[in-house]
C-alpha cells in the first residue's frame, strides 16, 4: 500500500494525473507558482522523491526528465481505502461506517462501481451449490454416472 502523499506530492502529482502527459518540471513549477511561492529545486526534488516512490516514471528528454504517472488518481485513491478497510480490526463495521458517510451522489456511485465489478467479474456458485448438482438426491441413477438399462 503506498503511503499517503504529503501536500506538495499530492499538489505536484494532482497536475501529473489531470495533464495525463510527460511533463517536465519547469511545466509544473510554472503551474504551481500561480498558487503558492515556490523554487524551481523543491519542484525538482518532489518530482525526484515521487519516481523513487514509483508514483512517476521519467525519460530523459535534452537536459531534462519528462515525468508520466505511473498509475491513476482512482487507483491511488481505491489503495488508500483498501488499506484502510483492511487495517480495521471489524471490517464490516468500518464499511458499514464509510457508507454510512457517503453523499447521495457518492451512494449512486457505489452501485454503479458495484453493478460494474458484478457485470464484469461475477462471483462462481458457491462450493456447496456446485457439490450439490449431479450427486443425485433421490435416489436414483441420474447425475451419478450409472445407465439404465
């Protein structure tokens, strides 16, 4: 599970998500200079911690390195809550709690996500309904491989 990133990674990574593209690091400092006083080195060292983390790959382009996330803002955020949920002593009861949080419209996207991974992925028939078929219960041949004859 990765660790939380802290506010500048997340500001620096936030840019790296919504550009979907190499960027270099002059294009973000740029970008986060319109929010916050910033120095061209600390963007540099964020972006260097962030591919050390395996959050950015880079490829060196001139004098530069062009930064491409390494995987989606949803995946980063679906590690943070499993890791969450997998850390709580009562499982069931931390869910029960996060949906019990959610807004209407967070609710309507849940069922879709679950409509979506049930569509997708379906559960197999649980064991005892597959040992079930073909064991025959009446007593008879059928299911138990014997012929009539």
């Amino acid at each position: 599970m990765p660790r939380p990133l802290g506010e500048l990674e997340d500001a620096v990574m936030t840019r790296v998500w919504q550009w979907n593209r190499p960027v270099t690091v002059r294009e973000v400092l740029e970008d986060l200079q319109q929010e916050r006083s910033i120095a061209y080195t600390t963007v540099m060292t964020v972006m260097d911690n962030l591919h050390q983390k395996g959050w950015v790959r880079r490829e060196v382009e001139g004098r530069a390195y062009r930064y491409t996330a390494v995987s989606t803002r949803a995946a980063y955020a679906a590690a943070l809550m499993n890791e969450g949920w997998a850390q709580s002593d009562n499982p069931a009861a931390a869910l029960v709690a996060f949906f019990g949080m959610m807004s209407q419209d967070q609710r309507e996207a849940l069922n879709d996500a679950i409509r979506i991974v049930q569509r997708d992925n379906p559960l197999p028939a649980p064991a005892s309904a597959a040992s079930e078929e073909g064991t025959g219960t009446g007593g008879g041949t059928e299911g138990t491989g014997a012929q009539e004859r």
